[in-house]
C-alpha cells in the first residue's frame, strides 16, 4: 500500500516539533525568498539529533507535494504547449491571459516562491547537518553524505525548473533563516546555473543511495531521490542544455546517463525480481505490462515498477483535483485535453499535422482523455489521466468500446506525481540520439533512436494491430526528431513536460542563442523557430494565428518576473519583452 511521505514521522513528538517550526516551514507568498524569522524558533536545542535532520528533509521533500508546486508544474509545463485548454465556462482571467500569451508581470502563475521554499530548505539542512555530525554518533558520516546528497539533488530540480520556466533566475547556496539577512540577489545566467546543478548531481550520484536501497515495495525507492533520479535528472539537463548550445559533447553527456538508468533498471529486475515481471516479445526492458495495466499501475496505484522518482500523495493531490478533477463546479476541472486528443491519424476528419496519436489502436488514445474520438467535441475533452479512480482493463481499443463518459463521482485525485519513469528516460536518449546523428538514412543512431521510439509506442499497442510504427517512414533526420517529440507527447501528455520539449526542439533550429549573457542586456535576440510555433497554437479553435504573432523572439518563450519580486529585490531584472500593461506589449 502507497504510504504518505509524513506516515512514518506522524508522532506526538513530531508534531509539537512541526508546530514550532511553523515559521521556518512555511513561506510567506509575497516575497522572494521571503523566511519568516526563525533564530527565536529554532535555538540551542536544534540540529542535535538525527531525528532533526529527518524531519528537515522531509520538509523539504513535503513542500514539493505543495498546491503551489504541483499547480505550476501543470500550468508551466503542460498549459502552455498544445496540450491543455482552459474549461470553456471557467473564467480565471490569469489562464486566459496566458492562452493569449499575455504574460502580464502581476499574473499569480509567474511566481516562482514555491520552488525558492524548496531551495531554502535545502540549504538550511546543508548548511546544518556537520553540526549534528558532531553531537550525534547516531548520525553518522555515511548519513551525512546520504542527506548532503538528497539535498543537491533536490536543489538541483527546483534550479532546472527555474531555469526552464524563467531562464535567468537567482542562484544562492545560503539559507535564509533570520530576518535580518540580506536578500538582494541578481539573477544569474543559465550557462552557470545549469553548471552548478551538474556539479551537485556529480556529487550527489556517488553518495546517494542506490534504487531498491530501501527494499522491495518501498516508497522511499520512489519517493526519494535514489541514483536513478540523479542520473535522469543529469540526462534531462544535459539534453537541454545541449538543445540550446547544439553542442554534440552534451548529447553524448545525455546518452551516458540515460544508459546508466536503463541499464540499472534491466539489472534491478534481474536480480531482485527475476520471475516476477514479463519481458514484452524481444524487449529487455522490463517495463510494466502493455495496455491498460500500464495505466493502472502508473495512475492509479502508483510507484509502479518502471517509475524512477514520483511525488507521494496518500491523502488528495489538490493541484491535480483542481486542475484536471472538478476544480469548476461539478466534475469538471479547470483544465481540458485540446481538441488535439480527439482525432488520430488517419482517421476521415482529421486535418493534416493535428493529430495528437498515430493509431486508434493505441491504448492511450482512449485513457488520456473521456470520450476519446469524439469528432464533434471541437474545443476539449475531460481528462481521464490521473483522474479516474481505476482503469477498467479493455480488450480492443480499435473497436471504441474504450470510449467512456467521465464518471460523476470523481470527487478528488490522490494521484503521484511522476517527475521521471523509465520511458521518459528512453525517449531522452533517442532525442539525444537523434541529433548526434548525420544525414545518411542508415546512421546507427538514427536506428538506434528508433527502436527505442518503437518500444515504447509497442508497448501501448494492442497486441494484434498491424499499424505500429515502421521505420521505413522515418529515414531522416527530419523524421526522427519529429517522432521522438511526437511519442514523447503521446506518452508523457499532462505530465508537465510538454511545453519543455517544444522548448528544446525550438531551441534546435535557432542560431545566435547565448546561455552566457542575461536577456535584460541585450537588445537583440534570436527568433523562434516557426515550427514550434505551429504546434503551440493546435489547441487553438480560432486566434492560433494572433497567438503565433506575439511570439517572436527567445524571451517570449519565459515567463516574466513577477512584479512584487522586482519591488523587493532591486536587483533583479525584468523579461524585456514583458512590461506591465492592459496586455503584454513588446518592446
């Protein structure tokens, strides 16, 4: 049974600790970086324990499983690509804005507080735990490396969804723990940021504690950060950095780590769990079984065997309930799957480049979305990723009994929240692979990055459909990147990842980026690629055109900074592109 991330600390003891670090544990949502004094909280009698140092972390590791994070991890990472529209009777005038791509400066979703309370927490564990090191023999060196390392880890996500969401964010190892500390910090550039967090990984990835270190059926295995997650985590940094810089060493940077996951998975089940998962047909990759019991173990229970790092949620998931649940009114969340999710290729109206999946006989055409193949439901449909309370097994998907009404007692989800599984890991390589590759149609990345496109996409196939995917069509370059984005969509939809890939699959067609210089000094910056554009504005029923206009240059790719952030912190400077007005106007 999936256990919460307190269960074990949820103690008296605990609880009287909890309630007198309140201001230490929860941060203001004014202000940058804004801690609440705590020198008259947390005195002598602190960090002398081992127990302290637990109770730290989990704070740490609970405060991503926050509304505000999950919510911005909807919104940044699925709302803005073609994934997501807003529920056509709902009227949140900061999702309109953003649809519109009126990123004002005051809108609520460009804050990025939450994340910066992770961070600070963080660096209040790093920069404490040698003082209990020294008091208590209970906590010995290997946990002080242990807690060192899960510490960079988490940082290190907290700085790379930063730097994915805003670019050129500020970067501090301090804590902040007296209101009397200054906190004026500049931001810094996403060449260092990103430097920085791979020098942490680094780190972390030699004392971290190895996946399955906590025992067959633990939640830590996915719960806490474990070598695997690090090593994803490096695979998905160096791929983005190597997007935006083209630079082939960082490709090849991405290949090793995601070989290291892959690799570590096929051994895990080799030796721990040998007879207990099926390979499927040649594959040595032992992902969960096809179909829909690849959606029950994933969705619905949780943890499953092929996840590598998942945010725990025994009790509800409010990010996702608001979202994708009944956030407006009854049963209806304030977000849709787009119209994109209602056709499939090949089917008779489905206009060219729309289409969001390759086959009918897809099992995910049917359980990302109710009603799936609805042809008249032009503007959305409800999501049925990470809502639906059990995922009925189905026979053939390609007979449209798979399509279903959303029931009318989804109340809540209590779903995980998957920050890595193994296919996403898969796909990183091949999209690495891909650009490693040249142009001759027998390169053996090309081929390479298939396979590892057709193994996932089989995976979700009905077993008897004969409309998998044939390498014979994708013997380009061209072809490929297409692909790996396009099965990335279909198999990681909703899952905050979307608007990051366009992101580095614009970035790749664009010359003259520079990761070394902030984008408030300079004036010029290079355009957006017109293909990632076209794909933007799918969702769209009408305005896809206005939508596309706005979008013209790399800063329109970022969120601006919030406005009460430049006020507190003088020397932060805004997004050019973005000042404060009725709309969003371009320098």
């Amino acid at each position: 049974m999936k256990k919460d991330i307190f269960n074990n600390m949820a103690k008296k003891g605990f609880y009287i600790l909890l309630y007198s670090l309140a201001p230490l544990l929860l941060v203001s949502c004014n202000d940058f970086l804004t801690i609440y004094p705590t020198d008259k909280t947390i005195g002598e009698d602190f960090w002398k324990s081992k127990e302290d140092v637990k109770n730290m972390v989990t704070g740490a590791y609970s405060q991503m499983t926050s509304e505000g994070c999950q919510e911005k991890a909807i919104v940044w990472g699925s709302f803005r690509s073609d994934e997501l529209v807003q529920y056509k009777d709902n009227g949140n005038s900061d999702l309109q804005n953003i649809s519109a791509v009126n990123l004002l400066p005051t809108n609520g979703y460009n804050s990025w507080e939450n994340f910066y309370s992770v961070i600070n927490r963080c660096n209040i564990v790093l920069n404490h735990i040698d003082e209990v090191l020294e008091v208590d023999p209970a906590f010995t060196r290997g946990d002080y490396d242990e807690t060192r390392a899960q510490m960079l880890a988490l940082r290190s996500l907290c700085y790379f969804y930063l730097v994915r969401t805003f670019r050129d964010v500020p970067y501090t190892t301090q804590s902040y723990e007296d209101d009397d500390q200054e906190m004026m910090i500049p931001q810094t550039t996403p060449d260092s940021v990103l430097q920085f967090c791979i020098r942490d990984l680094e780190e972390s990835e030699r004392y971290i504690l190895k996946s399955g270190a906590y025992g067959v059926g633990n939640w830590r295995n996915k719960g806490y950060f474990t070598t695997d997650a690090v090593r994803a985590l490096l695979a998905d940094i160096y791929l983005w950095r190597a997007s935006m810089t083209h630079n082939a060493a960082d490709y090849m940077k991405c290949v090793e780590y995601a070989d290291k996951v892959i690799q570590a998975k096929h051994e895990y089940y080799e030796t721990v769990n040998q007879g207990r998962f099926k390979q499927i047909e040649d594959d040595i990759y032992h992902l969960d079984e096809g179909g829909s019991e690849m959606f029950i173990n994933l969705f619905v229970r949780g943890n499953a065997h092929e996840s590598i790092l998942e945010w725990q949620f025994n009790s509800v998931n409010s990010g996702i309930g608001k979202y994708y649940v009944n956030g407006h009114g009854a049963n209806h969340g304030i977000m849709m799957a787009s119209k994109i999710f209602t056709l499939y290729e090949n089917s008779a109206n489905t206009p060219q480049g729309l289409m969001a999946f390759h086959s009918r006989n897809d099992y995910r055409f049917w359980m990302t979305s109710y009603d799936a193949g609805n042809g008249e439901a032009i503007y959305g449909l409800d999501i049925r990723k990470m809502v639906e309370s059990a995922y009925a097994p189905i026979g053939n998907p390609g007979s449209g009994n798979a399509a279903k009404e959303k029931p009318d007692n989804v109340a809540r989800s209590n779903r995980n929240w998957i920050v890595y599984r193994l296919t996403d890991v898969m796909l990183m390589k091949a999209e690495a692979l891909v650009q490693l590759a040249g142009d001759e149609p027998d390169d053996p990345n090309l081929n390479n990055a298939f396979w590892l496109v057709q193994k996932v996409n089989k995976r979700s196939m009905y077993r008897l459909a004969t409309d998998t995917l044939q390498p014979s069509a994708y013997n380009s370059k061209d072809q490929m990147e297409f692909l790996v984005l396009a099965e990335r969509g279909r198999e990681l939809t909703f899952e905050g990842k979307r608007w990051y890939d366009l992101m580095r699959y614009c970035y790749r067609h664009m010359d003259g980026v520079d990761i070394k210089t902030k984008m408030a000094d300079k004036t010029e910056w290079p355009a957006l690629y017109d293909g990632m554009l076209k794909m933007v504005v799918r969702k769209y029923v009408n305005g896809g055109d206005a939508v596309s206009y706005k979008m013209k240059s790399e800063p329109f790719l970022y969120w601006p900074v919030l406005e009460r952030e430049l006020r507190v912190n003088r020397l932060l400077k805004q997004n050019p592109v973005f000042i404060q007005d009725e709309t969003t106007t371009k320098r």
